[in-house]
C-alpha cells in the first residue's frame, strides 16, 4: 500500500473486509500495516469518504464480533488437545 492514500486505502481495506469477511487483524496483517490502523481507516475515515461502503464493512466487523468469543474457545481447545498424552 506504499504510495497510495489513506482515502484508498481505506477504500481498498473495505472491500477486501466485505470479500473475504477477515478480521481486522487479518487484513493489517494483508496489508502490511497495524491494527489501528485498519480500525480508524474503516471506522473513521471510510464513514467520511464513502458511507454506503462503511455500513457494508460494518456488517462484517460487527459478525466478527460477535463470533470472536467462539474463535478463542476453539483456539483454546485445540492448544488443550496438543497437550494430552
């Protein structure tokens, strides 16, 4: 993303959210950038440039979200399994 603004970036990090429904850590890591930096592209700046874009992206962070619980406890589960003989 060197060389390209934060408007399209910001764009770029939304579309790339809402096709393939990553996590915000999935695409800073796609991206090559930080997480707060994903989180104020997406929550800040993409409301002021493109609104229609934000609610979509929106949608699939809130998804994410709300599934995060679900994600830790089967992290925790499979690190638990690897440990018994």
């Amino acid at each position: 993303m060197i060389g390209s603004s934060i408007e399209e970036r910001a764009i770029s990090l939304a579309h790339y959210i809402i096709d393939s429904k990553d996590t915000v850590r999935g695409a800073a890591k796609k991206f090559g950038v930080s997480k707060s930096t994903v989180h104020k592209d997406i929550s800040q700046r993409l409301e002021r440039i493109n609104y229609g874009l934000y609610i979509e992206v929106r949608k699939v962070l809130d998804e994410n979200k709300a599934e995060r619980h679900i994600r830790g406890g089967l992290a925790t589960k499979r690190k638990y399994e690897k440990m018994k003989i």
